[in-house]
C-alpha cells in the first residue's frame, strides 16, 4: 500500500531519502536500498505502509527482552525490506523480498488486535521497522492513546531526526549490535557501525534498551572483539545493559559452521567481567539463561526455554539483600 513517506528532499531533479544514513539518491521509478521507498513523480512514497506479513502472540524473551515485563506475550508484527542485507539474515525471506506476501492491516486495527488479546505492547520486529517508520509511527502513537507500550526490535540504523521523533512512543528496545567493527559491517550487512552506536546511546536516554550480539565464527568470535563489546557498553551504555550473546547457525547466504558453545562461554565471561547481565541465546545452556543479583547472588527470574518465573524481586529490589534492579515488571 503505497502512501507518501517522511523525511526527504529533491535534489538534482531526483530524490534524497533522508530516513537512514543511507541517505540514497533515487530517480524517478527507482527505489532505495531497502527496497521500499521508491521515487513516483518527484514524490518519495513508501510501499508498504499497512503492510504486514504476519502477526502473533510472542513471549516478550524472544525479542529477546529479559528485563520488560518478564514473563508476558506481546502481539508482535512485522513488513517486508530491510535498509541492510546481511548475509546470515534469518529472516531473509521477507526482509530481502520486497515482494513477499502480506496483508492490509490498519494501525487501528493493529492496537484493536493488541487488546483484545492481552498483549501490553506491540513489538514491531521480524524485519526492520526503521524502513517502517510511518506506519510504525501512527501505529505507535494510537497505542499508547489506548494505553498499550511500543517495542522496537531494530538493527539501529536510521538518522537523527526520524528517531527523536519517535522515540517519546517508545517503551523499549532491542538493538542489534552486530559488530565493533566497521568492515563487518560494511562487508557483510551493507551498513555502517557508527550510526548504530548512536541509536543506541540516545536510545539509552530516553527508554529500556538491551543488546544482541550474534556470534559468527571467524568473523566477530574473538576476545579482543568481546572485550571491546563489553566496555563500549559499560562505558556509554552503562553496566545495567543487558547483552545477549546470541549463537549463529548458517543461514541465507552463510554456510560457516555454527558457534561453538565454547565460543559462546569465553564471550559470557568476559562480557560478565564489567556488565551485570550477560546472556546466551540460541542454545540451551545452564550458564547465560536465569537473571541473578549482581550484589548477592540470588536468583531473581528463572528461566526453563519460555517458561519464566519471577521469583526474587519485590517492589524493584532483590527480595535477598534489597538491591535495586533495573527491570520493568
């Protein structure tokens, strides 16, 4: 569904998009690097405003989030395009195809949705709601007119302006944070680091953010890596920060062996060095999995897959020592 988009100029008889850094300079009857957000007329418009490739009850762990609202389902819903095209895209089938299946869905009816089944929030994920940005926008903010939370589980990648604007209407995050190297970025995602690290610090500021970090072996697996991963955070961040060390399996374009579980336990340690909540995802491990006290130890969610019970905090505090934690529940 074709609707005019936000955030462009015209410039050179062409078009500036100016919602990611891409900032990409499209003729007429072309479209940016997302795919999406083409040139009709001397008018920017996007092509998938309304549309959703599918929709459903998620626990809220699989954002992943594991300090908002421990334990609940969030409707969650997502488009098709992507402003990236990363190689191990496990969603690639509909963030790498502008022209996959989907249906019509107002924002109306989206948050009409959300209530009826319970849901606290709505989670705009499975591709990138950056690229999504008008309809994620209304949608957000007729939800929170209805009293329901907005979730972004996003790769990070969108300009300055475009983000202040929505970010009031947002209750939390998940950030990608795929690399503290700029080349992979550029090599393997067709993106750029930097402006990433600046969603997230501004991101910080203003709502709950936890990080993901998926680990490819050979590419982003080493400790030099995981060090500078784990002070970036605590220092711009702040050692609060949940980081969830996510395993990679092949997918898409990628066929490099899977991560090692190893991998993933010499990442859970030095991350742990400076950061107070350090997870693994994507494998089953008894490290990396329930929520503990940083001061005494105590566990305070425990988790078994999606199963999740709260069993040690009160009131914000750890129920063993009173501690405060920083979760939303």
């Amino acid at each position: 569904m074709d609707k005019e988009a936000r955030y462009w100029h015209e410039e050179d008889g062409r078009i500036r998009c100016d919602l990611c850094p891409h900032n990409c300079l499209i003729a007429d009857g072309s479209a940016g690097l997302c795919g999406v957000r083409k040139n009709s007329g001397g008018r920017l418009l996007t092509t998938i405003y309304g549309e959703v490739t599918g929709y459903g009850l998620d626990p809220i762990e699989k954002k992943p989030l594991y300090h908002f609202h421990p334990g609940e389902m969030i409707l969650s819903l997502g488009t098709k395009g992507c402003n990236f095209a990363c190689d191990f895209c496990q969603n690639w089938t509909i963030s790498q195809d502008p022209g996959a299946r989907s249906q019509i869905v107002s924002p109306g009816e989206v948050v009409s949705i959300a209530k009826r089944e319970g849901s606290f929030a709505i989670a705009y994920t499975y591709s990138e709601p950056m690229i999504w940005f008008e309809y994620v926008l209304e949608t957000a903010i007729l939800a929170r007119e209805a009293g329901l939370d907005n979730i972004l589980v996003t790769n990070g990648f969108i300009e300055p302006e475009p983000f202040e604007e929505l970010l009031p209407h947002i209750g939390a995050m998940n950030v990608d944070l795929k690399s503290m190297d700029d080349d992979f970025y550029r090599k393997y995602c067709r993106g750029r680091l930097a402006p990433v690290l600046e969603t997230i610090k501004r991101a910080a500021s203003s709502c709950h953010i936890e990080i993901t970090n998926l680990i490819i072996p050979t590419l982003n697996d080493t400790d030099d890596h995981f060090a500078r991963l784990r002070d970036w955070i605590a220092g711009e961040v702040g050692a609060d920060t949940a980081l969830h060390l996510s395993a990679y399996h092949p997918m898409y374009k990628m066929n490099i062996r899977a991560t090692p579980v190893e991998t993933l336990k010499r990442a859970f340690s030095i991350c742990r060095e400076k950061l107070k909540f350090v997870y693994i995802g994507n494998v089953l491990l008894p490290d990396g999995r329930d929520t503990v006290c940083p001061a005494c130890g105590n566990v305070l969610i425990r988790r078994h897959g999606y199963s999740i019970s709260v069993t040690g905090v009160d009131a914000g505090k750890c129920a063993s020592c009173g501690a405060r934690v920083p979760f939303v529940i």
